[in-house]
C-alpha cells in the first residue's frame, strides 16, 4: 500500500539474510506482535476507558493511535495499520483474551514479511 503514497514514506524495515532472516521472522515479529497487542489492546484501552465511555470510540481511538504509531512507513501503512488495528480491538472485545489477536496480528506481519 505504500506505492501508492510514496513521499510519504520516511523510513524501511530492514532485511536481514540467512539465519537471521529467519529467526527474524519467528522470533522478532512474536516480539513485535506481542508487544503492539500489549501497549495498543490492553494498555491504550485500560487508558481511554477512563476518558471514553462508547466502544466504538475507544475502538476508532485505539485504532487511530495504532495507525499513527506506523506514521514513518507511509500513509498507506497508517491506514491499514488503522483499519487492522480497529479489528483486532473488535477482537479482543469478543474474545477477552489478548492472545488470539497477539496470533492474528504475528500472522499478518509473517505474511507481509516473508
């Protein structure tokens, strides 16, 4: 999605190779999944519910924060960072647990990495 928005990209993941690319893929996107799910899921929403009453707010409020936090990889990161990051809110909603959405989003990111 960032080619079509291509000045607004500020900066790239880097690649590793060999060995690295792998574990890289395990490993550091668990970490990554993990730790977004965690500060954007549970922390931002325990946060906002003390200023935000509605559900679809505090959604479209997390999911807005989620796709600002993808500011430096372009708009249309930003957007679909949003849009998942409104239906991984969704899910954890309806599912309570953190750890279905932790999967959903490390399988997203395997997909879009590897």
């Amino acid at each position: 999605m960032t080619t079509n928005f291509p000045g607004t990209v500020f900066g790239t993941y880097p690649r590793p190779s060999g060995w690295l690319y792998f574990f890289d893929l395990v490993f550091g996107l668990a970490l990554v999944a993990l730790t977004e799910e965690i500060v954007f899921r549970r922390c931002v929403e325990h946060v906002l519910r003390m200023w935000l009453s509605g559900r679809i707010l505090l959604v479209m409020v997390s999911s807005l924060l989620f796709g600002g936090y993808h500011w430096w990889s372009g708009l249309g990161n930003v957007t679909t960072a949003a849009l998942l990051g409104a239906g991984f809110t969704l899910m954890l909603q309806r599912s309570v647990a953190l750890w279905p959405v932790v999967l959903a989003h490390y399988l997203i990111d395997l997909v879009e990495f590897a």
